[in-house]
C-alpha cells in the first residue's frame, strides 16, 4: 500500500465556537433544523442539541451528523410553574459546562427558557419565532393571564443587548412589536429557512391536454 502524501491529509477546519440549540421537543429539531445544524458544523462550530423527549433514535441520528445532544425535563405546552423552574436549573447548569458562545432557541419555552439564562450570563441568544401558538391566541381567561405573563417576561429578557429575534412571517414581527417586545435594533425577518434550494427549485408547470369534469350534486 502506497504511503500517503501531505496531499492526502486536510487541515481541521478551526473552531468558532460552541452553538447551543434549545428546543422543546428533539423530532422537531429532527425535521426541522437539522440541515442548519450541519451548516454550522461544517462552518466550524461545535454543535449541541438541548431537548425534551430525546429518544435513543434521534439521540444516535443527531451525533452520526457531529451533534451533541442533551436532554433536559421540558415538556411541550407546560407553564408548571415548579417543571419551569426545574427546566431552568437544568438547562442552565448545561449551558455554563458547555461555555456556549451562542445560544439558539426555538419554540416558546425555550425562547423564554434560553434568554433568562442569557441574559442573567451575558451570552448572546437567538429567539427563533416560528409561530404564537394558542398564549397568544387564546381567547379564554386562562390564555389572556398567561398571555400577560408571557409578554412581561419576554419584554424582561429582551433588555438583553446581545439578544436578537429571528422571525419567519411578518404577522408574528408585527405583533411583537405591537406588544413592544421586538424592535428594530434587535429583530430580524427572513424569508423562510432550511430548504435546499440546490435540491427544491421551482420548474415549469407541464401543460397537458386535460379534461376537467365538474360535478355538483347532494
């Protein structure tokens, strides 16, 4: 066998820095994220997953890709005052072993979770929004009080200078910024994300000759 020359051997690429994803629940980072993962890790950072029901099978799928994973006690939906603070405690004793040089939250209860922990640390954070769900929905007592709740600790950590919102239709900006949340030094709207658009492209509709036949009956 041939011995191998300097050419076959590549540099490591240098590392940025350790990105923390914090989620709710893993299968939705799963279907979700995991390309923009990847990018990160093939951009140089270290990538951790922090989630709620993390299964063998995802666990074992995510660090074949190189990401780290860590499951925390969170469950999706849950304002258990006594659960939130347990999450808290967890999440944050990750997050300072892990020394994150970035924090990305995705989901209500994270965005909420992760930048109390950022801002109380000094750590950048990024607050996904990728929906309101029924908080800010709701039309019943119960959702209007939490609603309240809700948007006071949001505009808490939002004081944070190193935190920036990232959202995904301009409803859920316009609302944060109704709500005096979100402002323009420290939001941000993009169009969509994570699809391949080197793989998903738009083509041309194909016109065939078709018969369209309508019934309206009862």
């Amino acid at each position: 066998m041939a011995a191998k020359t300097e050419a076959d051997y590549t540099e490591p690429k240098p590392i940025r820095g350790t990105l923390c994803y914090l989620v709710n629940v893993a299968w939705y980072f799963e279907l979700h994220w995991q390309e923009r993962a990847k990018s990160a890790l093939e951009a140089g950072w270290q990538v951790h997953l922090l989630a709620g029901q993390l299964t063998q099978e995802t666990r074992e799928a995510m660090e074949y890709q190189g990401i780290q994973c860590h499951e925390i006690p969170l469950v999706r939906g849950s304002f258990n005052p006594f659960r939130l603070i347990k999450t808290y405690i967890h999440v944050r004793r990750i997050l300072r072993n892990l020394d994150a040089d970035v924090i990305h939250c995705i989901t209500l209860l994270p965005n909420l979770l992760g930048a109390m922990v950022a801002k109380t640390g000094s750590r950048p954070v990024i607050c996904s929004i990728t929906g309101t769900g029924w908080v800010f929905s709701g039309s019943t007592g119960f959702a209007k009080m939490l609603r309240t709740f809700v948007v006071f600790w949001f505009r808490w950590v939002a004081r944070n200078p190193l935190l920036r919102f990232v959202f995904e239709n301009n409803d859920d900006q316009a609302l944060f910024r109704k709500l005096r949340i979100a402002r323009n030094a420290n939001d941000r709207l993009i169009l969509g994300a994570g699809v391949d658009t080197s793989v998903y492209y738009p083509s041309a509709e194909e016109k065939e000759d078709l018969t369209v036949t309508q019934i309206i009956s009862r």
